[in-house]
C-alpha cells in the first residue's frame, strides 16, 4: 500500500488528510534537502574544495628525495623544482650529466609586461639553484657554481616564434662527504604563506640578526628590514599604490590572471600556476569561494587590493627588501634568488611564514620599460637610504595564522633535455664564482647565531 502511495504521488500535493499532506510535503522538503546537499557535495567535490594538496599535481612534493643518497644530479632537478618562483611558472629546463648540471631558462614561461625584463625570472631561476646547491650535499657532491655573465635582455617588441631555451647557469661537481643541512630537510616544507600572519607576534631579534648573517653570506646584496615606524609606512602606502597601479595596467593585471588555475581540472592539466588554494584563506572561506561561480574580474582585483592592505601588510610584524646594485645583471638576479629561497628554507625551519610582495619593484620595471619617470624607483630609493642600492624583491614575514599549503609542480619528466640545446653555452661564457659562494650549504637553521655575539 506504502508503495503504491508513494509511487503514485505527483506534485504539487493532491488533496488528502491533512496528516497525509503533511507526511508527503516533508518528505518531498526533505527529498530536496537531500537533494541539495547531494548538488553541493558534488560541487564541492568538483571545484576541489576535499582535494587541497592532493592529486598528481602535488605528488613531486611528496616523491622529491627520489631514490635516496646514491641517486646522483637527478636527485638535484627533484629538489629544483620544489623552489619559489614569480607566479610559479617554474621556469626552468635542465640537462643532467655525470659531473656537471645546466639550468636552462624555459624561454616560454615568464609573466611578460608584469616581468618585461625576465629579472624575476631569473630571479626564480636562482631559487631552483639553491634548492640543487643544498640537494648536491645531501647526495654527497660539493657544488661549485658557474652564472651566465651580462645584462638582461631588453624587453623585445617582438618575441621569437621559437625561442631557444638558455644556459644561465651549471653547477660543477667533486665528491665530498654528504651533507644533509636543516635547510635541505626544510625543502618541501617551505610555502608561500598569503594569508594572515600573527600580528602581535614580532619576529624575535636573534631570527633578525641570523637573516643579517645569510645575508651578509653573499656581499653583492644587502637585506634591509623594517617593523614599524615611518619607513614601514611608507613602504607599505607604496605596495597597495603599487597593486593598484597594476589592476589599472591592462596588459600586467591580464599577464597575471592568464597563470590562474582555479579548477581542479586546470590545476591537472598546467601543473603551475597560482591556486585558490594558495591565497592563504580559512578553510570555511576557502571551501567558499571555490564553491561560488566566479567572480567578475574588477571584483577580484579589488580584493586583491584589500588583501593586500588588510591581511598581507596589516598583519606582518616585518617587510623586508633585497637590494643589488643593478637589479638589471643576470648573475645578481639569480644571486638574489639563491638568498630569497635560502631565506625562506632558513625562516621554515623557524616556523615562520615569508611572502614576497613585489608589486613595487615591478612597477619600477614596467616604468622602465615605458621610459616614464618612476615616483615608485624615487621613494623606494628613499626608504633604502643609499643611492648605490635598488630594490630587486620585497616580502613580509611573521608567523601564520592559517597554515600555507603546497602548490602545483610539474614532474621531472620533460624538464630535462637530452640534447645539447642550440644556445648551449661554451667554457669561456661562463664565469667561475669564487671560494665562499660556491660552496653554500654552510649555515645550520637549527642555530640562530647573535652576530653581536659571535664578533
Ligand atoms: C621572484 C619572485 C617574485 C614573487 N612575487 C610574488 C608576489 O609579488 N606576491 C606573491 O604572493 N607571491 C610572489 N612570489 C611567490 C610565488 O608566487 C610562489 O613562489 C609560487 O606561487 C610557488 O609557490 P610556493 O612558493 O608556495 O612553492 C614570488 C616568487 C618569486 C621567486
């Protein structure tokens, strides 16, 4: 009887008992529910919400140590690959022998009129070199290595069809004793935190004086580090001026949104990119958004500009600015990036949370490209307080308030060139650096070292 009730009813509600109509009403409400629900799982299925960090995407993450000490410079690309860069579009090529290694700059992956002198490329490059220097010890190899000398290219009207990948870099190898430092063991530890750090939480003065001491590590830069006060102010009126000169420059705010990847599916396919899941959210705003259709791009980019202000620079008890000389110079741009991810390995075996925030010195970029007087190159110089110095990164740091999570890789697999690519360079291309940079890993995160004390 039960049966044929059911089967028989159609909607809306034929008259009946009233203990009838009722009984069927929230059986269809809750059929419903349950409907929605269904519909919102599988949406929050769909758009990835259960699936943060997981998928082939993240696997070189978990897989990086590979086949373990006896491995050789393969393990080195593993480990390369796992370092910071501009928008992560991890742009680097390698090509892997007995006794030397290459970085190549992939000439396809950088952010274009947001990076139009490639320095954060390089920049990025110089990350992955770090993360190889240290995984070289860990293998038992001393690393010795070699930059590409000169300029930065010239931002090109026109870009070749096919561009060559290029040698910026090789690192040599002797056998030495395996060294596996704290900051190797920090490598796939290590995340871009964006999101909101412990404000009322300094960062202790040791932790200062240790990052003067890597710093001091390498004499082609200078770190520079502000808490609170007016320098402080102004760097961080200039960094949301900054982001919103950006938003309003079509061609760097439509560079950027183009390495996006915001559903699981483009997170699979690209295996790059910034993610939903690396804008440092809470996990019920988080899930939100991801869930949300997506939004007109004017709205995003204002709230970038809000995060910007209220997260990012309201919570971070530090900022900090790398300075070179000539920002311009290949080998200090890859330099910088050797220090910016020894910085970052260093401050994640401190539990402390780091993210660069750029937009000022690529504003001064894109103003140099446009020959326009910067008003960004003018105060940034102010804050820096010697003309002999300019910018080339900038980052806050502080400890987190919602933990970072890994973003995506590619594999090893087609990273690595067999053949000798065409721009490979000869010998006498390459510059030899001298004793105390080629051999790098020598700093223990484990011991923050008072340089006061230590003089
Ligand atoms: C040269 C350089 C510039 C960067 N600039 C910014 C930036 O302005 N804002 C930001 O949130 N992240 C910035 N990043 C961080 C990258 O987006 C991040 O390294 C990348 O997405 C990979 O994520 P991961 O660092 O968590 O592995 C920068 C990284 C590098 C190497």
């Amino acid at each position: 009887m039960t049966q044929d009730r059911e089967t028989s009813e159609t909607w809306p509600l034929e008259p009946g008992s009233e203990a009838d109509t009722r009984r069927i009403f929230l059986k269809r409400a809750g059929g419903l529910v349950l409907l929605a629900a269904g519909g919102l799982a599988w949406r929050a299925y769909d758009t990835g919400v259960f699936s943060v960090g997981r998928g082939p995407a993240y696997e070189p993450w978990k897989t990086w140590q590979g086949q373990g000490p006896s491995e050789g410079p393969l393990a080195l690309v593993r480990a390369g690959v796992l370092a910071a860069s501009v928008h992560n579009t991890q742009p680097w090529l390698f090509r892997v022998g007995a006794e030397s290694l290459e970085l190549l700059a992939d000439p396809g992956r950088h952010l274009g009129p947001m990076d139009p002198y490639r320095r954060e490329q390089h920049i990025s490059l110089g990350c992955a070199l770090e993360n190889m220097v240290l995984a070289a010890g860990a293998q038992g190899l001393k690393p010795e290595v070699e930059f590409l000398p000169g300029k930065l290219a010239e931002p090109q009207a026109e870009v070749p069809i096919a561009p060559a990948p290029e040698v910026v870099a090789r690192l040599r190898f002797t056998p030495s004793r395996r060294d596996i430092s704290g900051l190797y063991a920090a490598i796939s530890q290590r995340h871009t935190n964006r999101g909101p750090y412990l404000a009322d939480r300094g960062v202790p003065r040791e932790t200062l004086w240790a990052f003067n001491d890597l710093a001091r590590e390498d004499d082609s830069l200078r770190l520079v580090l502000l808490e609170d006060g007016g320098r402080r102010a102004v760097f961080d009126r200039l960094m949301v001026d900054a982001t919103e000169a950006i938003v309003a420059d079509r061609e760097m705010i439509e560079a950027s949104n183009s390495w996006f990847r915001l559903t699981p599916r483009e997170i699979e396919q690209h295996r790059d990119g910034p993610t939903i899941d690396s804008f440092g959210l809470p996990p019920l705003s988080l899930a939100a958004v991801k869930m949300l259709p997506k939004p007109e791009p004017e709205k995003t980019h204002r709230q970038w500009v809000a995060a910007t202000r209220d997260v990012q620079l309201a919570t971070a008890p530090l900022v900090g600015i790398i300075a070179v000389r000539d920002p311009y110079e290949r080998a200090t741009a890859l330099r910088a990036g050797l220090f910016w991810q020894r910085l970052q390995l260093w401050a994640t075996a401190q539990g402390l949370a780091m993210q660069p925030m750029n937009q000022i010195v690529q504003m001064i970029d894109r103003d140099r490209q446009q020959a326009r007087t910067s008003a960004f190159a003018a105060d940034l110089a102010e804050i820096l307080g010697d003309g002999r110095w300019q910018a080339t990164l900038a980052f806050r740091a502080g400890y987190p308030a919602v933990a970072a999570v890994p973003s995506p890789r590619r594999g090893i697999d087609g990273l690595v060139l067999e053949e000798a690519p065409a721009s490979s360079l000869r010998e006498a291309d390459l510059i030899a650096e001298q004793s105390g940079f080629s051999v790098r890993p020598t700093t223990d995160p484990s011991v923050a070292r008072d340089p006061t004390r230590s003089q």
